[in-house]
C-alpha cells in the first residue's frame, strides 16, 4: 500500500499479548531482507518496535480485554518510519525516571525500553489522544550506499 508522499506502507495489528510480539520480529527481519538494510538498522528497528510493543501491551492495552495494538510502518527513501498505537489513557514521558538511563543500569530487565528507542533510533516521539491512545512514533533513516 502506498503511503504519503510515496512511500510504502505496512500495517500489522495484534492481539494485545506479548506472545504475538514474534511476528514483528519476523516481519522486520523480511522487511529489510527486502529493503537491503544493514544488520545493525534491523536490529535497531527489532529491539525498538518489540520493545515499544511490549510498552503498548503492558502499559497500554493489557490482555483480556480484548484490544489490539497496531503497527504502521512507512517506509520511504531516506527513512523507516513505524509507528505503535495502542488504546491505552497514555502517560507523562516526562515522568518516567530516567534513574535507570546509564550504563551501570545496563543489565536491569525492566524500566528501560523509552531509554533503549531512544538510543537505538534517530527519533522518538509519543502523541496522546484527547479520549485515550497513545502512540510512540519511531524513526530511523536509511543509510544511503555511500555510506
């Protein structure tokens, strides 16, 4: 499907539960088996939708109720863009404790994902709906083959 600007786009909804959270990990993988992306850029974008995912699970549309949590991804020239909505009440970025940012906290298993998109990805940005949603829109470009 065509996107804006026409660039390319992709959309996969899940169930709201963790174990689904493979097929993106699948899917990312194809996708830059198709777009001829480095190893690093894939993982980049892995680690950070999964774990965006994983936000959007826990946090923001927990199981048995139903929902679903949707991913879009654009995909143009420059830049991979994807996009996580959930229907979540959403959250205050500014809040979220940033004790756990450094690398003597590297190892924690929780309390970390805002810090590892963050790092992984040239951008990360969250917008709230007024009735409820959220969504962390991820960026990261494409390097050219002069790279």
């Amino acid at each position: 499907m065509k996107g804006k600007g026409g660039s390319e786009e992709i959309r996969i909804a899940i169930p709201s539960r963790l174990d689904f959270l493979g097929i993106l990990n699948h899917a990312i993988s194809e996708l830059g088996d198709y777009l001829s992306l480095e190893e690093e850029v894939v993982d980049a974008l892995a680690i950070s939708v999964i774990e965006a995912g994983t936000n959007a699970i826990q946090h923001g549309s927990p199981s048995p109720n139903g929902k679903s949590v949707e991913f879009n991804f654009l995909i143009g020239p420059d830049e991979v863009v994807v996009r996580v909505h959930d229907e979540g009440p959403g959250f205050d970025p500014s809040k979220v404790s940033s004790a756990k940012e450094g690398p003597d906290n590297i190892l924690e298993s929780r309390g970390r994902g805002i810090f590892l998109m963050r790092s992984f990805m040239d951008s990360v940005d969250f917008a709230f709906a007024p009735g409820g949603g959220t969504t962390v829109e991820l960026r990261k470009k494409r390097p050219s083959k002069s790279d």
